[in-house]
C-alpha cells in the first residue's frame, strides 16, 4: 500500500469534529434525549453560543479542520436572537466593534462560521427526529394532548423538578440542558465549606496526636527517600530494612513535619483569602444587580472585581502547577 493510501485512512475525518461534545448512548435514553430537545428548542441559538464555540477546538487543536479567515470581519451572536440578525457579519473598525469580540458577543469568522455550522448540524438532527417522535395524524396528536390535560388535571399532587435529584443525575444531563448561569450564593457556599474543612484539618493537627500520627505517616511515606527507584527498591532482607529506618534521620523527621504544617496552613490561608474575594464579588453584584445587562458593559468596580479575583486564582494555579484555564476569549 502506497504511504499515501495509509495516511489518507489514518487522518481523522474533519466531519467528526464539528459536533457537540454529547454522546449518542445518552441521546437513547428518553429523559436525556427530550431534555436536549426541550432546552434547544425553548432557548435562543445565541444560549449555547459559549458551549457550541468549544465543540471545535479539539479538532483545531490537532489541524484537523482547516479554519476559514477573513481579516477584519467578526460575526456577532449576543443580542441578536431575531432570524434576520442572528450571525450577523461586520466589519471591525471601531475601538467598540472590537470591544464587542473582546467581551465575547461576536467572533471572528473562523470561529463564527463554525459556530453556524455546528448549530444548524444540532437543529436539523432535531428537526428530523421530531417526525419520528409526533403522531403522523392530527387526530391521534389531538387525543394524546385531551388524555395528557385530564392527567394533569386530575393530578394532586404538583411534581418538583428539582426534587430528589442527585448531584451525579445533573451532571449527566449537564451537557443536554440549559447552561447554568452564575449561582454566586452556592459558589460562595462550597468556599466556605472547603474553608472550614481546612481550619478543621489544622485544629485536629492541633489537638489529636492521633490524627498527627496518621498524617504524618502518611507523608513519611511520600518523601523522596522513601520513594522505590532502581537505586531504592523495596527492602527485602531485615539489613535493608535496617538500612531504610537509618534514612529516618532528624533532618529527615524535622522536613517531613515542615512539610505537613506548611501544606496545611497554608490551605487555611489560601481558602480564607478567596472566601474573602467571593464575598466581596457577591456584595457587588448584589448592589448593582439592577444595572446588569448582557448588552451592555459591567459597572467599572464590578468589572475590576472580576479582573482582580481571575488574576488571584490565576495565581493560586500556577503555584499549585496547574493553568488555570481561559473560559472567556
């Protein structure tokens, strides 16, 4: 076979990359399916804007899709919800056009086209399964709407949809509903706790020798002389065990202990500190909650509390070594 022929059955199809991140096993599940259905159909295509621009990038990541561009010109979904305006192109010229892409409110055309494409994949498949859901006869759709009213009607009981519904049920239908929109009373609720789970850690260190005891075992066992290598395998005679115990110096004991206070009660300032900045952030959008728009820029003091708090996580990232990932282009 011609090097050619293997590389063209190798290469990834382009096709397969521009769908969204949702999986056809779910999609046979009724609940799952109908929820996909009920939040594309009741919300605007410009809801799942955000969601639809990162269904391609895995295939951008690895040049698999070849992105089209055109200098200078941006496509624009907030805002624009009518069929006529919807994806809208201009051009950018102005110091506020291109504002606009800043924020997010449009894209340029690489990134716009793909979004369009994306999205009129997702609404024709749900287009074409809607006969297959619908009764063909009028008749037959009339009935099925009388006996659902007389259900309804005859119910006591008003269902809840948020009861009873677990945290592992709503992050499997996450991918198929509404995307969530910014809940700072529970985000700020979740800091709290892992900032009291944090000053409890330091207080049993404190005052139960026991939990010191376990603790410090463990770290003992996640120093670097105690991690086997080809240089330090396991002890397998009671020489090399004596051997390995002499490596449990005073140093050895002084660093350990460092190690497991540093780590602790520096949890307990790192969680205190954001909690701080997450209460901050929530006092403000509580005061300016009347003058938040989607079309419209947030109030400067809102807008550098936001700058402020992403450089403060940005940085607890990077020194934890993990990058904190850019949500917003």
């Amino acid at each position: 076979m011609a090097l050619n022929d293997i590389l063209e059955g190798k290469r990834p199809n382009e096709q397969s990359c521009k769908w969204p991140h949702i999986n056809l096993e779910d999609l046979a599940h009724k609940e799952t399916f109908l929820t996909f259905l009920k939040s594309r159909v009741q919300e605007s295509p410009s809801t799942y804007y955000f969601t639809d621009k990162e269904s391609w990038k895995i295939g951008a990541w690895t040049n698999v899709i070849t992105t089209p561009f055109l200098y200078g010109y941006a496509i624009i979904f907030i805002s624009k919800d009518s069929v006529q305006d919807y994806g809208e192109m201009f051009k950018v010229n102005t110091e506020k056009e291109k504002w606009l892409v800043t924020t997010g409110r449009a894209s340029y055309i690489y990134e716009g086209l793909m979004i369009m494409e994306i999205q009129a994949r997702i609404y024709q498949f749900l287009v074409n399964c809607c006969p297959e859901l619908l009764p063909h006869n009028r008749k037959d759709w009339d009935k099925a709407n009388v006996a659902a009213g007389h259900k309804l009607a005859n119910s006591t009981k008003q269902p809840n949809p948020w009861a009873e519904i677990r945290m592992t049920e709503r992050m499997a239908l996450a991918p198929y509903s509404r995307p969530g929109q910014l809940d700072i009373d529970q985000l700020v609720d979740l800091i709290q706790a892992r900032k009291s789970l944090a000053d409890y850690e330091v207080q049993l260190l404190r005052e139960n020798p026991g939990h010191f005891a376990r603790k410090l075992a463990e770290y003992v066992e996640h120093q670097p002389e105690q991690l086997l290598t080809c240089a330090n395998p396991r002890p397998e005679t009671l020489n090399d065990l004596k051997k390995s115990s002499e490596l449990k110096t005073l140093k050895f004991w002084d660093g350990t202990i460092r190690a497991l206070l540093t780590i602790n009660f520096h949890a307990v300032l790192l969680w205190h500190d954001i909690c701080e900045s997450f209460e901050a952030l929530r006092a403000l959008l509580r005061e300016h909650q009347a003058a938040l728009d989607p079309n419209a820029d947030l109030p400067k003091v809102l807008e550098e509390s936001f700058a402020e708090l992403h450089l403060k996580l940005a940085h607890y990232m990077n020194e934890a070594g993990v990058p904190l990932m850019e949500f917003v282009s």
